[in-house]
C-alpha cells in the first residue's frame, strides 16, 4: 500500500482525541481498530461494530 494512501486514512489532529492517530472522518482511534482485528474480528465484523466506518469501509481498517 502507498504511503500517501496510509497519510490520507489515518489523522493525528490536536482537535480530535487528544492527537491520537485515528480513521480519517471520524474518532475512532486507529488502536482500537488494530486492537479488535488482534483479538480475532474480522474486517467486516469491525465495520459493523463501528458503523461510521461503512461508508469508508474496508480500506481505513486495512490501513489501521
């Protein structure tokens, strides 16, 4: 994947969380996107259980 994709899907903005990087559009932290694909969900079970996801889905949680 290009860097610039990654630049482009993940954010680090003093407004949003504290500058914890998170999924671009939203305030999801990208931990814990990585954090529930580590425990074992799915892609798709992560877009499900963060529904803001959906209409960026899949690409930012393979990003994260």
């Amino acid at each position: 994947m290009k860097r610039t994709a990654l630049q482009q899907r993940v954010v680090a903005d003093s407004e949003i969380h504290h500058v914890e990087p998170c999924i671009a559009g939203t305030r999801i932290p990208v931990r814990m996107t990585v954090g529930s694909l580590a425990d074992g969900m799915t892609v798709e079970q992560v877009v499900a259980e963060y529904p803001q996801l959906e209409p960026l889905s899949p690409e930012p949680v393979q990003v994260a």
